[in-house]
C-alpha cells in the first residue's frame, strides 16, 4: 500500500484492519470525534484499541509505559 492510499481510507477502517492482523503488538489511541481544526478548542474524549496479541493488563502496562516515556522527555 503506497502512503497515499491510507487517505482513502476513514481512521474507523484503518484501526479495524489493524486490530485483525495477528502481527500487530500494540495499543491504538484515537480521539473519539474527527479533529477538523488546527487546534483544540475543548476537552477530547479518547478510545483505546487492542487486539488479542495483548491481555488488558499488558494494554495498561504498555500505556504506563508510553506515559512515563512522555513524562521524562517533556519534564
């Protein structure tokens, strides 16, 4: 798939593919509406996805993970 191809595509059908291939170790976060602007205006609301290839406490230990990653590189 060339990157111009993923345009095609709505962020909905991107994630269920991703969560069907069995070689894909990891968490998708999205936000729950479509951002059409350059900045946020207001609170978003966040969805998590994770397939099979993780449990939910592997989920949880992999997004701590992320976290602590961020907290040091923006500290």
């Amino acid at each position: 798939m060339q990157p111009r191809e993923l345009e095609l595509y709505p962020c909905k059908e991107l994630i269920e593919e991703l969560m069907r291939r069995k070689t894909f170790l990891g968490v998708v976060i999205h936000a729950e509406e479509d951002c059409k602007g350059d900045t946020w205006a207001e609170e978003k609301m966040f969805k998590v996805h994770f397939n099979s290839n993780l449990t939910v406490n592997e989920a949880c230990g992999l997004l701590a993970s992320v976290t602590g990653h961020i907290d040091r590189e923006c500290s």
